[in-house]
C-alpha cells in the first residue's frame, strides 16, 4: 500500500523480512523506537548473524519476537522481502506511481486506489472478485481477488 502511495516510500529497518517490535526499555533516547532498533537478524548463527560477541555485550538485545531472518527470506521465493522487492520494481516501472494524482473509491467493501492508468484494488469484502484489466501484481490467483487479498493493475482506456 504504502508504495503506491504520492511521495517518498519509508521501509524501516526489518520490515522487508517481517521483523517485530520488542517492547523494551528506552535506551540513549531511542524512546519508542528502541524496540525497532534490535541487532538485523540475518541468519540462525551466533546472535543472527549480528555480531560474534558474546550476546550480553550487545547494545539492545535479540529481538527472538518472530525467528525469522533474511536467510529464510532469501530461501522462500514468496516471503515479504520478493514482494517488497517486485513492489519497488513496479513503482521504478510506471510513471504514473510518480505523480501527485490520487483518487480512493470504495464500492461494496471493495478499495480502489487510482494513481491514473495504475490502479490497487484490495478486495475487503468477503466475496471473491474477478479482475479484468492487465495484474502487474496480485496476492491472489489468476483473475480472481478472494476476500483480503490484493492487486496492482493496468487500465488501458481509462
């Protein structure tokens, strides 16, 4: 969603391998944020992969909230790191994302999101849509938007 909002894209720290909050203490003025701030977890070694000292010297502690690293990203072709990574190949691709111009329609529980020809329906209801413009991008199969799922899409002739 937030990639096929106008404006400048922030993806933080963790977030292209699903990493948690941990509610920890504030430390040096992190305030809420010190709970986003845990070592990167890259893979199942020593402390993820962060550091090889010992995990009492380290600054925050692991964040163990979820056990997944980017090694397991990398290894699952449909984790959220390959999504992230398509999403902002399609931003690059088509200009339209690039412009001021939005318009939010809902319609029976169903959310469109027109950025001109480019368009993000996500099916919030809770019947199965069926999609007949060009899918550049879509959580579901086929044509077919089940309920909570989502797609990026083409319009030819606005």
């Amino acid at each position: 969603f937030i990639l096929m909002m106008p404006g400048i894209p922030f993806i933080y720290y963790g977030d292209e391998i699903e990493m948690k909050y941990k509610n920890i203490k504030n430390k040096d003025g992190g305030y809420q944020r010190t709970g986003t701030r845990t070592p990167m977890q890259w893979d199942h070694s020593l402390n993820d992969g962060f550091s090889k000292a010992s995990e009492k010297l380290l600054y925050l502690p692991l964040n163990t909230a979820s056990n997944i690293t980017l090694t397991d990203n990398l290894d699952d072709k449909d984790s959220i790191y390959y999504a992230i990574k398509e999403l902002i190949k399609i931003r690059k691709t088509y200009s339209d994302l690039t412009s001021k111009e939005m318009i939010i329609e809902e319609d029976n529980r169903v959310i469109t999101l027109k950025r001109n020809s480019i368009h993000l329906i996500l099916n919030c209801s809770n019947n199965n849509l069926s999609i007949d413009d060009e899918i550049i991008y879509t959580t579901g199969k086929n044509n077919i938007l089940r309920p909570y799922e989502c797609a990026i899409i083409k319009i030819v002739n606005n």
